[in-house]
C-alpha cells in the first residue's frame, strides 16, 4: 500500500497550538515554536523547499523572494486579512496562488476601535496610571478633575466603510454618535437607512466636519498618507483620531505635528507606519496624555486567531485537492 506524501507547509510564526496541531495531523509542517521572526535569508530557503508558504503580516514576502522560489511552491496561505505584505502580482507572473483570511477579524476590530474611541476622549489611559504609576497620590473624587469629552451626540467620519468600517459604525450608533462616512463607493441604501449614515464623496470635506476620525481602510498604494499633512490641517483642533487599519495611511510625522502644536486634540493609535518600531515622539505624547497607543491587538483574540487557522488550513486543503480555494486573493484587489 502506497502512503500519499503529505504537503510540505513552511509556516513562519508561532500560531495557536489547536492550530499547529491539526496543521501537523494534514501536513508535512513546519513550525516555529519559539516565534521568533524569519529573516529574509531563512524565507528565501523555505520558499525553494516548501509546497506552501504560511506567512503573517510580519513577513514581507517581495518580488524579489518570490522570483527566486522553487518550482514546487504552488501556493503562499497568508494567515493575514491583509495582503499588503505580499506581491500579489509577482506571485501570479511566477504561477504561485495567494490567498488570505477574511471576514474573522471584524467584529474583533471594530471592538478595539471602539475602545479607542472611548479611551481617547475620557482620557482612560491616564486615569488608569495615576492609580498604577502614582499609588497614594489620588485625593479622591473632584468636579472639576481628570475632565475628559463626551462622545454622545457627536459626529464620527469612518475612512474606510468596509465590512470593519460598517461595524465600528454599528457600535457608535449604539453610543449615540452620528454616523458619516467616506469609501471609494457608496454603501447600499438598505445600510445607509440602517445606520441612518451621511455618505461624503469628498474625503476632505467629511474631515472637516467631524469628532472623530476612524481609519478602517486597507493599506494600497492608494492610501499611502491618506490622511496627510494637508488633511489633518483639515480636521478641527477638537477632533479625535483612532487608527486601527494600518500605520501608513496617515502620515505620522504630521500626526505628531499637529498633536504637538494643538491642532488635534488627541489620538488612539494600534498601528504604526516604522512597525514594530514606535516612534519615540508618539511615546513622549502617551506619556502627556495626548495619544493612546497600543501594539497592533486589534484583532488579537483566542477565537479570532483560531478562525484564521481554519480558514488557512481550508484555503491549503482546497487548492491541494484541485480546486479554487475560497479565500483567493486576485492581483489588483
């Protein structure tokens, strides 16, 4: 009896142990037990060894990378929502598949973002170190003391009115928060009734009309600085800016700029344009106050990451078996 040769998956980071154990029940896998990121060098092996690539947001897997893969690498299973890390379009000149792992991470997103939104105005990060950093210095309760912004009534602009977009407009309709918004297309009506939402088609002109700013678009070389200097001048010196999508889409000096001299009254920040470097002016403002940062956990959740998995392990075992795997990702998508 003849055993069928398992598929030899490369899987660059650490996942969830359920994860990596059915991994290794379907596949010739390799792990990496210890997390520690793959330099380029080590990718470029895997990838003229391997059948199928298992990279994260974390590894960049460029043209260069791609145009020197062995012939048996059929197939890079991204365990990512996002795909700007790959070269999509290389990947299809060289005949390699990509695919990706949508729809799990919203509803995790669009929790943190709403935490942002919250955490900025009422100035929660700040009140939370004044009990940890300086214990025996709270005098207890006053009126006038550790006075923040109240986010009822007040308008949100969402950039991005994708399916995370939509929901983190769900949660701050719930908070009574008016719901306006900008996306290369408009959303149906029967959404636009729902959240009872303001569509702008000029981007401009929605940033200077809004509280709050939430970033919820994907990272193309269309949002590189989306939000530049010359937006953010748009945006009033009392609005708030949340950013959970990716650090490029604002120009993050700029940022800086304006918090510094005022012009933006604060912002929450759980992704960097440098990641994982942190510019150390954004941890100078952290420390006034003036910014929350977290580091990119978005979407870090027991059941999210578990999800991607699954959908990792489907888009492997479908394309293996000669058919489309569910989650394709198309050059120019």
């Amino acid at each position: 009896m003849t055993t069928k040769k398992k598929t030899k998956v490369y899987i660059t980071r650490k996942l969830p142990d359920a994860v990596e154990t059915r991994m290794r029940e379907l596949f010739d896998a390799e792990l990496n037990i210890d997390d520690t990121p793959r330099s380029a060098a080590q990718l470029a092996a895997a990838m003229k060894s391997a059948d199928v690539l298992v990279p994260t947001v974390t590894d960049r897997i460029d043209a260069a990378l791609i145009d020197e893969a062995g012939p048996q690498l059929k197939l890079i299973a991204s365990f990512s929502n996002g795909t700007d890390h790959i070269d999509v379009e290389a990947a299809a000149r060289k005949g390699i598949t990509v695919t990706n792992t949508p729809n799990v991470l919203t509803e995790d997103t669009a929790d943190m973002t709403m935490a942002l939104i919250l955490a900025v105005p009422r100035r929660l990060g700040e009140g939370a170190r004044v009990l940890t950093d300086r214990p025996g210095e709270w005098a207890g309760w006053s009126p006038t003391w550790m006075l923040g912004r109240r986010i009822h009534g007040k308008r949100i602009g969402i950039v991005g009115m994708g399916r995370i977009g939509t929901a983190v407009a769900r949660r701050a309709k719930a908070f009574g928060l008016s719901i306006h918004y900008h996306n290369r297309k408009r959303v149906t009506a029967t959404t636009e009734d729902e959240l009872e939402a303001t569509y702008w088609e000029s981007l401009d002109q929605m940033l200077a009309r809004v509280d709050i700013v939430s970033v919820n678009c994907p990272s193309t070389p269309a949002t590189f600085h989306l939000l530049s200097a010359r937006r953010l001048a748009l945006l009033q010196p009392t609005a708030y800016l949340v950013n959970t999508a990716r650090g490029d889409v604002i120009d993050e000096a700029a940022l800086i700029k304006s918090l510094r001299e005022g012009k933006l009254a604060g912002a929450g920040l759980d992704v960097f344009e440098n990641e994982p470097a942190v510019n150390p002016k954004l941890i100078k403002l952290a420390n006034e106050g003036k910014v929350v940062l977290l580091p990119h956990m978005s979407s870090a959740t027991i059941e999210g990451r578990i999800d991607m998995g699954d959908k990792v392990i489907i888009n492997i075992r479908a394309f293996m078996d000669g058919h489309r795997p569910p989650n394709r990702v198309l050059p120019g998508r």
